[in-house]
C-alpha cells in the first residue's frame, strides 16, 4: 500500500489553562472542578463553537482549539476573558479561577481528530507567558486582526520559548482600550518645579527600583499562585527547594574585606536563583543575620525555608579558602559540607562548583538552557571583579559620596575589563541612583546613562548580568511613566531570575499604576515573600493596591509593619490615613494626619496618586485622603 501523506493545512489556534491550578486543587478539589466544568459547559465550550471552533484536546485545566479564521478566535478569546473578569470579581482572590490565553496563526499536521506541529507548540507557549487573566497572540495572528477587531493590542516584543529554533514576537490584547498601543510609546513623568518634591517623590514612589535592584523557571502555578509573573510556567518543586544562603563570614582577619565575603554571597544568591528548581530569598533578607548566631529554627520560622547555606571566605596570600555547608533547617541535619581552596582568580570556578554541589544535593533537575546559562564566567580580570563588589557595597549605603567614589571603581573596572557585563550592570545602577536622588543637576541625562550601561551589558552573553540589567531598565520606564516597556523588562529579569523580589516589586508598581490592581498584589506579596525584609516603597505600593481594592484592614495593616521600621515615610502615612479614614477610625485617622503634616507641610492630594492612569483611582485615591482631612 502507499504511504499515506501526511495532512496539513493553516489554522489559528487557541490554547488555554488556569493560573494556580494545583493551588486551587490543594483548597477545595471538589469545588475546584465542580466550578471549572461549569465553566466549560457555560462559558468556554460554547463561546468556541459559537465562533466555529473545534476542541481537539484537553488537559485537566487546559484547551485547545482550532479556529478556522483567526479574527473569530481572538473574538472568542476576549469574549471569554471579559466574562471571566465580571464572574470573579466578586469571588475571593483564593477560590478565583484565572485564565491566561495563547493564540498563533500556523501550519498544523493533522492525525484523525487530533492536531500536532509547531502551530499548535506556539500558541501553547505564548499561553505561558501571556499576563494572567489576558490574551497574547503570536505576530502571524496580529498581521490577521490588527484592522479587523475593535480592540488594542500592546507589543511584547520577541521571547525565546521552549522547544521554538526562533524567538517569537508576541502581542497582547488590551481589553479596555481600542486601537494599537506601541510598546515604545512612553509616558512621560513630568518633572516637579520644586526639588524637594523630587526628592520625597524619588523615595517613596520610585524607590522600588532603586537599590532593590542592588539586592538582587519560568514558573506559575507555585506559592501564592504568582499570578504577577507573565512569564510563569508549569509547577515548581514545593518548599522543600526554598533555601536561604545566610551571609559568609570573612575570616581574612580584615574587616575592611567583608565586601568580597558579601559580594561572594550575592554571587551565589544570583546563581542559584535562576534555577526553575530552586527558590531563594533575597540578599537583602539575610543580610539581617550576618555577623549574628541564630538558630536554623529561628531562621526556618522567619524566612520559611527549608534548607539553608552558610559558608566562610578567607583571603590569605594571594589563595582563596572557601567552607560551606548545607542544611536541612526543619530537621536541624547537615546535608552537605565541602572546602574549597584556590588562586584568588579562581574565585568564579569556586563559586561554580559551591553552586553545583549545592544544586546536587537538593537533586534539582536542570534544564540544558539552565546548564549553559548558570555558570557562564564573567571575567578573566580578578581586580576588575574586586572592584565591582567594593562598588556594589558602597552603593547599598545609599549615600552621595558612596555613590560618587563607587562610580569612580567601575570606571577603574571598565578599564580593565571593558566586556564585564556585571560592571557595566552596576554603572547603570549608580547612574539611576544618583539621577533619582537628585545628586545631578541633569536627572534625565542620569537616567540615559543608567539606560546605556544596562544595554551595554545586555549585549554581553552573561545571563546574571542581563537579569540584573533588565531589571534596572525597568526601574528606568517605571520611573519615567513607561509602564508597558517596564513590565515587559521586569518580565525579561524574572525569566532569568525566577527568585529575583526587586523585579516582582518594580512589576508590581508598574501593574499598579496601570490598574492592573489584583496582579499588582500578587506579584508585592511574591516580592515580599522572596524578601521578607523589603523596604518601605515596597510597603506603600502594597498598601495603595490593598487600599484600592478596597482592603482598608490588610492596607493599614502593611502600612503598620513598614512604619515600625521608618516612621517617616510620607506616602506611606498617607495611604494609611486615607484606609483608616474609610475604616471609620477617627482617633488613629488624626494621628496619621499629624504625621502626614509633619513630614510635608504641603501635602498636595492633586499629586497623590497622579501616576495612575485611571481615573477612577486617582479619584478613590484622593477622596480617602480628603476623608482623613488632608
């Protein structure tokens, strides 16, 4: 008999899952499946054929289905999508069923009633990255529909997926807005008259960015459910793969040198977090144990993890000596311990095989594109390398001489190393720096130079480095106003560095100005959860989001926390004044006025909230705080 060809043809094809499925599955199974087969029999199912579509597989969360044109399937898909906004709002955010959808215009094979080919492949990753709740379409999809449906759409830009030889360019519906919105097209954050305005603004509403940066597999349907993350993926290993690396202790007899202790630390943190396996807290959290003896109890209850890392360095000589050792902090049992002992220039292959071990230990499975990417070496040049910890130090002091003197050893670094992506990364950190702290004159040349540097360092094959970079680039569109460019950086970051709490701080403030209110929360509680201990400005983009979304007790509550630690955080007294001032509570709504006053005389409630682009909430934002008598 002939060999039956095989059948092909163009077809647009939409794939569908819910966010947080095992989540939901671990709360209410019963309720959870009750719940999405109505779903499918009311809503989903015949929406897909009301637009001449064909179910030909399912998953227990997922569909895929066959369009034959692709403006019915984005139709379909968005009718779907804003059904689904109504039908939860009013349901709480922890039995809430979330979609995200993924649509590609290709060439399918056909197998009796079933569909294969990188048409179907496509459309299925796009899916993963597409924002929670919205509807992401591959470029051969957009060229279909741009003219012929009434709804905008936002560019992407390129993303290498799994298992596609090339990148492919997405686009994202806007749901609420008609017409195309280019991803370049920024908005502009108007620059104040006064400078102390500048200053209070810089810390308080931008700061997100800042030296959060300095702190710091693709995976969704994990913790809280990190709705926030567009790029999360399928399921990460449990708890038992989050791990805390607690600050090496110099030992080189010259306390001058701990920044060589810390930066080794952070180097490792670094490392370890752009494993899909693994998650770990942030730098910034377990600096508060250095030079402390605590218990792997006491850590476990504060950070909640299971295993943790501690290590010494000691620099003697010319040789390196490293001791680090694994633990099981919930059974208080060592796992793994080693030594390593070399050449101070053989620090990177030190830190690589710490990483490995590590890695071994824990049995994490690795991707092929994880093996490359980790162990990259960043420099030949062991002095350059010095003088980008020293500089990363100084630069966490937040100070305008530190700045000055740290910017002045990566010049020294650059010199040495001009292709050292972490120094170029640590340039454009410097540089937003001072540019938002007003210690320039020009604040816009600062924030071009903070962008030249990220960029040049993203043209550098350095994974570690380009996480870092594409996370200032988007403290940079945060603090400008361009928010689609800035949530598509921090993306990008958190593709590279799925632990990495700045990026998911920066995306949760991008995502609040914009609106996107409940991912907001998701993606500050993911920040919060990575770094216990962030700083304040993450407090009041959490407390805004809670207070917008009408959670008056959980906003004072965060703001509480925040000010225990600095009281004088303007914006944060004010977003608490206004939700105690909803609440009700009278006595503690004076009390927040007065705190308010005494750190701003001239509070302006026009300003408060202008950032955001809906005008509801500006609206809500500012009637809270006249409530409170502001």
């Amino acid at each position: 008999m002939p060999e039956e060809s095989v059948q092909r043809r163009l077809a647009a094809i939409l794939a569908t899952d819910v966010v947080g499925f095992s989540r939901l599955m671990g709360v209410d199974e019963e309720g959870t499946l009750a719940r999405l087969k109505a779903l499918r029999a009311g809503l989903i199912d015949p929406s897909i054929a009301e637009r001449g579509g064909r179910i030909f597989k399912t998953t227990g969360d997922g569909v895929l289905a066959e369009f034959p044109s692709v403006v019915d399937a984005v139709q379909c898909a968005a009718k779907i999508q804003t059904a689904m906004a109504s039908h939860s709002a009013s349901e709480p955010a922890e039995r809430r069923i979330v979609f995200r959808v993924g649509i590609n215009l290709g060439d399918i094979i056909v197998e009796s009633d079933d569909i294969y080919g990188d048409g179907v492949n496509i459309a299925a990753r796009i899916e993963g990255i597409c924002t929670p709740g919205g509807i992401a379409i591959s470029a051969s999809a957009y060229e279909q529909v741009r003219d012929k449906v009434a709804l905008g759409f936002v560019d992407r830009g390129k993303h290498s997926v799994k298992n596609i030889a090339r990148p492919v360019h997405v686009y994202e519906l806007d749901l609420g807005k008609p017409g195309a919105v280019p991803a370049s097209s920024p908005r502009r954050f108007a620059l104040p008259m006064r400078r102390r305005w500048w200053l209070g603004a810089a810390a308080a509403i931008a700061a997100v960015a800042v030296l959060g940066v300095l702190a710091s597999p693709e995976y969704a349907k994990k913790m809280r459910d990190l709705l926030a993350g567009p790029f999360a993926a399928k399921e990460a290993a449990a708890a038992a793969a989050t791990i805390a690396v607690l600050p090496f202790s110099n030992q080189s007899g010259d306390a001058q040198r701990d920044y060589f202790s810390d930066g080794v630390t952070e180097d490792i943190i670094n490392a370890l977090g752009r494993f899909s396996g693994i998650r770990v807290i942030a730098h910034n959290a377990v600096q508060a144990y250095k030079g402390r003896k605590v218990s792997a109890e006491e850590i476990n209850r504060e950070l909640r993890v299971r295993y943790l890392v501690q290590g010494s360095v000691r620099q003697a000589d010319g040789r390196l000596r490293v001791s680090v050792e694994l633990s099981d902090a919930t059974k208080g049992t060592l796992q793994w311990s080693d030594r390593y002992e070399g050449e101070g220039r053989e620090v990177f292959e030190i830190q690589d095989r710490i990483v490995k071990n590590i890695v071994g230990a824990l049995a994490v499975k690795l991707t092929s594109l994880e093996q490359q990417r980790v162990f990259a070496k960043p420099t030949e040049s062991l002095e350059a390398y010095d003088l980008v910890l020293r500089a990363r130090g100084l630069l966490a002091r937040e100070e305008r001489s530190a700045n000055r003197e740290a910017r002045g050893l990566l010049a020294q670094a650059l010199q040495l190393a001009p292709n050292y992506a972490e120094a170029h990364v640590a340039n454009a950190e410097a540089e937003f720096q001072r540019a938002i702290y007003g210690w320039m004159e020009n604040v816009e040349d600062g924030l071009r130079r903070s962008e030249e540097s990220a960029n040049r360092a993203l043209a550098i094959d350095d994974p570690g480095a380009n996480a870092r970079a594409h996370a200032v680039l988007g403290s940079v569109n945060t603090f400008t106003g361009n928010f689609e460019k800035a949530l598509a950086e921090t993306g990008r970051a958190i593709e590279l560095n799925g632990s990495d709490s700045s990026a998911y701080a920066l995306r949760g403030e991008s995502l609040l100005w914009t609106g996107r209110i409940q991912e907001a929360i998701a993606a500050i509680e993911t920040a919060r959860r990575f770094d216990p201990r962030s700083r304040a400005s993450v407090g009041f983009t959490l407390a805004f989001a809670y207070y917008l979304a009408g959670r008056y007790q959980e906003s004072v509550a965060v703001t509480d926390t925040f000010l225990a630690q600095n009281p004088d955080q303007v914006f944060v007294q004010a977003v608490r004044a206004a939700a105690l001032a909803q609440l009700g509570d009278a006595d503690r709504v004076k009390q927040a006025v007065a705190q308010v006053r005494r750190l701003d005389p001239f509070f302006n409630v026009e300003r408060f909230g202008a950032r955001l682009v809906n005008p509801a909430h500006r609206a809500k934002i500012q009637e809270g705080v006249r409530k409170a008598g502001l």
